[in-house]
C-alpha cells in the first residue's frame, strides 16, 4: 500500500492513536505533519520515529478547537511541505461521565469544538489545496459511542455525531474532486484516554485486565485502529468513499 510522494496532516498525532497512524503512513511512503496541544515531548519522539523510517516529518503545536490555531498550523504544513493529500482528525477529549442534567454548558463546547469544528477547520483550510491532487483523503475518527449512545456521555455522543455529519456532507460534496471521505470509529482503545476511562467508569487500574472480556481476547490497539486508516488511503481502496469503518470487535 505505497504513498509514496503523499503527505499525511494528523491530528492529535503526537501520541496514541495518533502516533500509530502517523507511523503506520510513514511506513507506508507518506510524509507526516502532526499536531499536537501540550505534549510537546511526545511530539518531538513520534517526529523522530518518522524521520528514522526515511520519512519527513514536522509537528506543529496549537489546539484544533481553535480556527486562529488550525490556520496557522494549516499554513506552515503547507509551507514546509507543498502539500497535504491526506488529512486524519484524531484530535480528541473525552466528557466528564455526568448526567445531561448535571453537565455544565460548556463542556458541551468544548468538546464539540474540539471533535466537530476542529474537523471543519481543517477540512475548510486543507480540502481546497488537496483537489489540485489526483488522489486525496480525508478520514475522520469518530468512536463506537455514535452506535450505542451511552448515558452519561452526551457531550462526547453529540460530538462524535456531528462530525460524522462533517464526514458524510464532505463525500458528497468532493467526490467529484477525487477526494474520499471515510469514518473510522473504534470502541475502547488501549491508550492514555483509554486508560483514564476505565479506571474513572469503572475503576480499573489496568486495562489489560479487560482483556479476557474483550473481542479476540485483547483490548483494541492503537495499531489496528492504524492498519483500517492505512487501508482507507491506499490504493486498496479506490472506489471507496462515505464509509464507517467500526473497529470495535463487533457486537456483543
């Protein structure tokens, strides 16, 4: 699954999910520019994982609830690399666990701002630039929770829903410019975020203890969340645009 001559802007891909797609791409011939709020170190390590793949990568700070931050970060990408003709939004924050009753109003922009709008932005300042391409991709990561819309989750649940909204209105509108649009959504993902979850849901201090429990005997991994994206650009899926790729193990 060649990229080669194909640049990749993720965000959110300092670290977690982000970082195994930025990688995965690598891997795969593309040049990376990631994003990333605070975890400058992390940043700077996923950069030099890239670079020893043979790859040219750069990481650009700013926080993608931001238009003024997406824009900038949008430029310099531009700037340093000529193109983008792949855009992953990873970025993302978990809510607070809280009744629709007791969720204070502002959660519910921050995490649509985060999710949605920073999906918009990036998609407003890159997909222009990326019809000059004759193959381009968006891929949106959405999450399971738009399937089973958990109580206590509706800031995270109202946000994964609007972006997939993003993601379907953009198919349509750029598949006559040879852009696809493509949602990935995974369940529970053994990161950072991931962790933290289940240790405040459920109080579980390690994750690999949901293991037995878990679809084919293992939480999901960052990488085969990374292995759909790596499949969703590529060549492999040509004729592919509009779709939801769940990896979530399946239904129980």
């Amino acid at each position: 699954m060649s990229l080669e001559g194909r640049v990749a802007f993720i965000s959110g891909g300092g670290r977690g999910i982000g970082r195994a797609i930025a990688l995965g791409l690598a891997e795969d011939g593309a040049d990376i520019a990631i994003n990333y709020l605070r975890d400058h170190e992390s940043a700077i390590a996923t950069v030099a994982d890239i670079e020893k793949l043979g790859r040219r990568a750069r990481a650009y700070a700013g926080d993608v609830a931001s238009y003024r931050d997406c824009e900038a970060m949008c430029g310099a990408a531009l700037a340093d690399f000529g193109s983008v003709d792949i855009l992953v939004h990873n970025a993302g924050i978990a809510s607070k666990g809280k009744s629709v009753a007791r969720t204070d109003p502002e959660e519910i922009h921050r995490l649509f701002d985060t999710h949605a709008f920073g999906g918009w932005s990036l998609a407003h300042l890159l997909v222009p630039t990326m019809r000059e391409s004759e193959r381009s991709d968006v891929v949106f990561i959405s999450s399971a929770a738009v399937s089973y819309m958990a109580a206590n989750s509706a800031p995270y649940n109202m946000a994964k829903v609007a972006l997939e909204a993003l993601a379907w209105t953009l198919a349509k509108e750029e598949r006559r410019n040879g852009i696809h649009v493509n949602v990935v959504a995974p369940g529970l993902v053994d990161t950072e975020m991931g962790r933290r979850l289940v240790k405040g849901a459920m109080g579980i201090d390690e994750i690999s203890s949901l293991d037995s429990g878990s679809a084919f005997g293992h939480v999901c991994t960052p990488e085969e969340v990374a292995a759909v994206v790596r499949f969703a650009v590529s060549d492999k899926a040509s004729y592919m645009t509009a779709q939801r790729f769940g990896v979530d193990g399946g239904p129980f």
